[in-house]
C-alpha cells in the first residue's frame, strides 16, 4: 500500500510513569527531512501536557500523546479536515504489527494496555476526510520486562 502524504510527520511522545520522554524532532521547530515542521511554543500547553504525564502508568502499558497537525505538505492550512489518527507499534523499529484506528481529530492521545515483556515501538500518523495519510511520527519506544 502506497503511503500518500497528508500533512509533514509530526511530533510524538511516549509518556512514562512521572515524566514526558520526548523523542527526536520533538522541539518548537523541527525537521523531517526535505520539511519542517514549526510549532508553537506554548507554555500553557505544556504544562498541561507535563501535568497528563505525571498519571501513573502501568508498567506493562504505554501512554502515547502527540501534537496534532495544522498543515499538509505543500504548505496550506489542514483546517477540519483532520479526520483522525492511526496508533501503529510492534517489536521492530519500523516494522509495526498492530494498528489502532482513532477517527476523532480531537484525540492526542492513546494508552496501550498489558504489552508483553520486550521492546516497543509506536508511530502515529493523521489522516484526513479524503482517507489521505500522513507519513509515520518520529519513533518512540519503551522496554516492558
């Protein structure tokens, strides 16, 4: 299946027990190759988000939270479009088992419950109304014993 490109891949924390994890690409201006992508950097929202991460978390779950899209590849405003989110991980880097369809734009976040010990990877991508989808957010991974 050929991938088409919605919005740049966009930025994706994993929220462990107590603390944020933010993994690359993660910062109030990022780059994803030939794109970047440039957030807002917004206190409040982020004392919030720092506020979700302190929930406990078991240690056979992970917490996903990402920053949703505002724009598509080419430069121009994503608006309503947004449809939802896709949850991907599995035990390989890049090579994703599971996927978790999320059709509510308003979700920036996903917990994954009672993951067997080993190392998990998560990416998410954005899809709009037309079924466009996004590439793969950076990676974020945690070890389950």
């Amino acid at each position: 299946m050929t991938r088409r490109r919605l919005v740049p891949p966009f930025a994706l924390f994993l929220l462990l027990g107590g603390g944020l994890a933010a993994f690359s690409g993660c910062g109030p201006t990022a780059a994803y190759g030939a794109y970047a992508l440039k957030e807002r950097h917004d206190k409040k929202k982020e004392r919030r988000r720092r506020r979700r991460a302190a929930t406990a978390v078991s240690p056979h779950d992970a917490r996903l939270s990402w920053t949703p899209p505002t724009h598509r590849v080419d430069g121009s405003p994503l608006g309503s479009d947004l449809a939802g989110y896709k949850v991907y991980y599995g035990t390989r880097s890049r090579t994703y088992t599971t996927v978790v369809d999320i059709p509510n734009p308003l979700t920036t976040q996903h917990l994954i419950e009672n993951l067997p010990p080993g190392r998990w990877y998560f990416a998410v991508s954005a899809y709009d109304r037309q079924g466009l989808e996004s590439g793969y957010s950076n990676e974020a991974d945690k070890f389950i014993q």
